[in-house]
C-alpha cells in the first residue's frame, strides 16, 4: 500500500552555503508526488537525503516510526529496503547486460536462487516493456530504454518507496509521455509512494497527485495538483507555466530593477487544468480524485476550461 514519508524543519548544506532549509511536507502514502525547481536547487541532493546518502543539518524524516536522519547506520540498511531509487542516468553497469544489472540488487541483498532470480527479473522486464532486451548492454539501447532498465532494477526488490531523478531528463516528447504513461501504470499497479523529481512542467501538469515546487533554498509551495494549478502565487505560477514574467530570473532571483520594470505587465490569464492522466492498462489508481475535486471541496474557482476531455487530446495525454 505504500509507505507515508514525513519530513519536518529539514536543512541541509555544504559547507557554508545552505542548500535548501526548514523544508516541512507530508509525501502520502501510495499516491504521486513530484517535485520540480530550477537546475541546482537541491532536488537530487533532497532524494539522497531521503535514502540517507546525505545527512541533513537538522530536522527529521519518519518512515514507519523511525527517524532515518538520525538512526543509526544498522536500522537505515533496513529502512532502505523499503526503497527503489532511479537515478538520473538510469545509472546501469555499462560491461553488464540488462539482465545482470536488473538482477544485481537481487544478487546482493538476498539469498533468492537462481531460479527465483530469474523469475523476478523476467516479471519486471515484462513490466516495463523490455522482454526479449536482456542480453543486451545498456550501451546499446536508447535513453528511454535504459530508463526502463532502471525502474526495472528499482522495482526487483517490491520496494514501498520509489524514487524517481529525473526520469524525463534527456527525453524527447513523445518518449517523456511514454514515460510518465509507464510511471502511472506503475502506481496503479504495485501501490506504492512515488517521489518524482523533474523540471518539466508539463509532467508535473498531468502526472502527480501532488506538487512541491522548491525555489530560492525553500520549499515554496506543497499540495494538491489542483491547488498549485490553480494557485496565483507568483512564483508558482511563472514556474508551472513557464512564464518569463515573475520573480524567477535567468540565474535564480530577478534584481529589484528587473521586478520594478515588470511590475505593470499583465499576466496571462492562468492555462486550464488538464485531466489528470489516468492508468492505460486498466488497474484504478487507489489515489486518483475524481477531477475538480480539490477545488469544489476548498471553494477554489480553477481556471476556465479546466478539466475539459478533448483539451487533454490536443496537449497529448
Ligand atoms: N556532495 C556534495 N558536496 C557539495 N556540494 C554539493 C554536493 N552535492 C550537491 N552539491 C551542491 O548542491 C546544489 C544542489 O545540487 P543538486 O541537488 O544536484 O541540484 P538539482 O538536482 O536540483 O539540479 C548544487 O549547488 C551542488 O553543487
Ligand atoms: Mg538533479
């Protein structure tokens, strides 16, 4: 069913320079969640945090009763159990063929034989669309596939955790659909609490069942999809459309000149909320809401056109 994650007040830095601080947000259990911010806002050194790569300066992170940025090294071996973990590159042993790097965690971490190994490998194969690739090198497929490969050794352990870096970095279009398509039938299928870090905006339009956006060293906004979709905040709304007007610059803060030249332009009317995409192999996804949900329950008016079915055919679902 999948795990909650609970971090509190968590600061982490290198050295002098703060990375990001007093970051505070439940990730719920079993449902979607994506992170975005600009390039080198700490978003992989968030997700090395949450696996105890990283200790943070202070704060905490609960996963089923313990504290896993403070327990000591023995009770984290077994708290990352819990977890799979796509690194960015897909991060495959470039002398192994898929197989032996799908089997890898199997071999190392249990006592499975052979014959059991084989059977997990080929199930998750399956599952992401890479039957018949096994003896293939990672250096001889595509990007695309050798994320697939990735989520594929994430999952050999039925992790309750997964965490994704990235997925869509290096993707064209149409491969990044794919993708997010694979993720969410994924979800509905082994129900567990996805963590996906991205910057791309129009994965975390249709993806999640909840947005964290981390800006200038702070968690600047969590919640709902709908809420930051429908959100007037300004830096929420420049990074969730894409927009060069706000407070977001070239390198990270627009200067007070920038903002005072800005302050009489008028911003576009908020983009409808697209549908949210669904599971294309038939399995309900135990946390999906029903569309406009959010908004009805909170009084929030969203964008005209929201959730309308042939806007989503147009942006591509
Ligand atoms: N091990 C480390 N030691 C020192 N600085 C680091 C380390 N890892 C990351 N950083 C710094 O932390 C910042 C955030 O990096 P990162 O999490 O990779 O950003 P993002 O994934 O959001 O693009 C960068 O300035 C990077 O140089
Ligand atoms: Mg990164």
């Amino acid at each position: 069913m999948g795990v909650e994650i609970e971090i509190k007040d968590l600061t982490k830095s290198f050295g002098k320079q703060v990375i990001w601080h007093d970051v505070t947000l439940t990730v719920p259990a079993g449902e979607i969640c994506v992170m975005l911010g600009p390039s080198g806002t700490g978003k992989s050194v968030l997700l090395k945090t949450l696996i105890g790569l990283l200790k943070p300066d202070h704060g905490s992170i609960m996963i089923e009763g313990t504290d896993i940025a403070s327990c000591p090294e023995k009770e984290l071996y077994e708290i990352r159990k819990l977890f799979g973990v796509l690194f960015q590159d897909g991060a495959m042993f470039g002398s192994m063929n898929l197989y032996d790097n799908v089997a890898f965690p199997l071999r190392e971490h249990t006592k499975k034989s052979e014959s059991e190994i084989k059977k997990i490998v080929m199930e998750k194969m399956d599952l992401v669309g890479l039957l018949g690739t096994e003896d293939k090198l990672p250096g001889e497929i595509s990007g695309g596939m050798r994320k697939r490969a990735g989520i594929a050794r994430g999952l050999v352990l039925d992790p309750e955790i997964v965490l994704f870096d990235e997925p869509d970095s290096g993707l064209d279009p149409v491969r990044t659909s794919f993708l997010n398509q694979l993720i969410i039938d994924l979800n509905a299928q082994i129900n567990a609490t996805f963590l996906i870090v991205t910057h791309d905006v129009n994965t975390a339009r249709k993806v999640p069942d909840n947005i964290g956006l981390l800006y200038h060293k702070h968690l600047a906004m969590f919640g709902p999809r709908e809420m930051l979709l429908s959100s007037e905040e300004p830096v929420v709304r420049q990074f969730l459309n894409a927009q060069v007007v706000g407070p977001i610059g070239m390198s990270e803060e627009k200067d007070a000149d920038e903002l005072e030249a800005e302050k009489d332009m008028e911003l576009p009317p908020l983009p409808p909320i697209p549908l949210q995409q669904e599971p294309s192999n038939g399995i309900p996804r135990a946390s999906q809401r029903p569309p406009g949900e959010w908004c009805k329950l909170n009084g929030v008016t969203p964008p005209p056109g929201s959730f309308a079915k042939d806007m989503n055919m147009t942006i591509g679902a």
